[in-house]
C-alpha cells in the first residue's frame, strides 16, 4: 500500500499521553502506512538541553517500503537512525518496530534497556556515513564479526555467508583485505555485507555516499540500488543524492527542524512539492 502524502505531516494530531506510556496498544495515530507500519514513531522528541532536535515527530514506514529522507544538514535525520539503533535515547515518546516496543519513554522518565528491546534491535541494521568497520580485521573478519558473537552461528556457516555477501557487493577478491587495504567505495560495501549478515528486517543507511570521492559513489549506489529492486526489505536512507532517492524510493519525507513538512512520493517531492521550504530546499541542492 502506498502512503498518502499526509502519512508524516507535522499536523498529525498529538499522541494522548496515555497510549505513549502504554506499550502494545493499538496505534492512535492515523499516518496513512497504517497497520502495515513496520517503523513507527510516536510523538517521539529529542532534546539535547535546549536544543529541541525531534519535536513530538509521527512517522511510519511501512514493512519492504524503500523510503528515503532528505533535508539540511541539523534537521534531526541521523537522530532517527541512531533512536531506531539503540545508540541515542529519545527525550519522550514511542517507537515500535514490527509491533514491538523498541522505546517507550514518558518525559524526564530514566530509560532502562529491557531484553525486549535487544532482541528487537537485532530486527535493524545500519551502514554509517563513516562506514564504522574494525580497521584491524579482514573484510571477512569484520562481516562475520556479530553473526559469530551475537546471533552464535558457527564459525564455518558464517564464513561461507560473509563470502556469498561480498559476491553479491562485487568485493570477492577482497575477503582478506584489512580496510586500510581498501577504498572508501569498497568499505562502504564491506560494511553493507556487514549489515545483511545480520538478515535484518529493516536496513538505515545514513548518507551512504557522503564520505567518498565521487568517482566510487557510483559502485555504492549500484548496490545499494539492487538490494531495493531485489528484496523485500525495508530501507530507509537519509541521503544528498536527489537523483538516485527519486529513482529508488518509494517515498520520500522531506524533513527540518525536528520534523516531517512534506511526504510523498518522488514524483510529487522533486517534481511537484507542495511545500515552500521543499522548494527552498531542493532549489538550494539541486543549483549545484
Ligand atoms: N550527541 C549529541 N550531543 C549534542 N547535540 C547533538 C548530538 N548529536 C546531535 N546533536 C545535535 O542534534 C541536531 C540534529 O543532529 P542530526 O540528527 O545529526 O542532524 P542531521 O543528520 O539532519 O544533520 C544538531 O543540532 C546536532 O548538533
Ligand atoms: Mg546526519
């Protein structure tokens, strides 16, 4: 089901207090994903002392939805990777994924990290703007890493799984090549690899591309671009690169200052925004 454009509006009504402190009740929220939502943030903000990052955000994504987030650099976009990986804590609200409660936080409440909240962690994986790989250890080493210690595979299995993977990242040659033996492209593959040998249901990509001369962006996208036409995963990827979000998205949310302003598909979002600041913005990256 594709979402309607007012899936993640900054309008969306509040979350009642009650069902924000009460896990595992029915969503009030009507985004427009719906029942199909594997990702959903309820009246979820962060704060960093005053500086107000997320403000009471709603926003769904929907289980195999390819969904890709754009806006400047500040708006709270790696913020939202980073609250669905469990590396930062929200300052209030809920956020479940695949029916599960990930975060439910009342405001000035202390968090505790429950099982629960492990185990539905290891639902996502994210491959980061600085790719984030064990310098010292093998491409090989480094995607069999938490497939070994985390999930307990065997050792052999999961070799043979981390060899498949760097096939299908076009990084066969490479299985025993350290990082510093690599370009940023082919580690920025190698740390893709890594994040599908956890099979996960959902996979964050937080500008994949950012951090890499331009002339190896291009073997990156490939790939990233076949995972979306190849599998039903969910992905959701914060990115600069207009072109390639139009082209493999199935939404795209256009997000600032703490918030969604305008979501829709890529037709809509690059060619017919319905948004001034959409139009400031894309006016702004796409001069260039
Ligand atoms: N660990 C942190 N401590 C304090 N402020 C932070 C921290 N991480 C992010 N911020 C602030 O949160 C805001 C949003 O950051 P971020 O989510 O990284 O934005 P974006 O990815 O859209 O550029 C920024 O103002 C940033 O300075
Ligand atoms: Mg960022």
């Amino acid at each position: 089901m594709r979402p309607s454009i007012e899936s993640t509006h900054v309008s969306s009504p509040p979350v009642p207090q009650d069902t924000v402190v009460a896990p595992g009740l029915a969503a009030p929220v009507s985004t427009g994903v719906g029942a199909d939502a594997i990702i959903r943030f309820q009246g979820v903000s962060k704060n960093w002392g005053s500086n107000h990052v997320l403000k009471a955000l709603n926003f769904d994504v929907a289980a195999g939805e390819k969904v890709s987030i754009i806006g400047p650099s500040g708006s709270g976009k790696t913020t939202i990777l980073r609250i669905l990986m469990t590396l930062e804590t929200p300052s209030e609200g809920l956020v479940t994924v695949d029916g599960d409660v990930l975060w439910s936080v009342n405001a000035g409440e202390k968090v505790r990290e429950t099982r629960q909240l492990r185990e539905t962690r290891r639902k996502i994986g994210m491959v980061f703007q600085q790719f984030n790989l064990f310098p010292h250890m093998t491409a090989l080493e480094n995607i069999i890493e938490a497939p070994v210690h985390v999930l307990g595979m065997n050792r052999a299995e999961a070799q043979e799984r981390a060899a498949d993977l760097l096939k299908l990242v076009g990084l066969a040659k490479h299985m025993n090549h350290t990082p510093p033996q690599m370009s940023g492209g082919q580690q920025q593959r190698v740390a893709i690899a890594r994040a599908l040998a956890m099979r996960p249901k959902v996979l964050l990509f937080d500008e994949p591309t950012s951090a890499l001369d331009p002339e190896l962006i291009g073997d990156v996208l490939n790939v990233i671009r076949n995972l979306a036409h190849t599998t039903d995963m969910t992905m959701l990827m914060v990115t600069h690169e207009m072109r390639f979000a139009e082209e493999i998205s199935d939404r795209v949310v256009m997000f600032d200052n703490g918030g969604a302003v305008e979501s829709g598909p890529p037709a809509q979002i690059f060619k017919n925004p319905q948004q001034e600041r959409t139009r400031t913005f894309l006016r702004a990256v796409l001069q260039h």
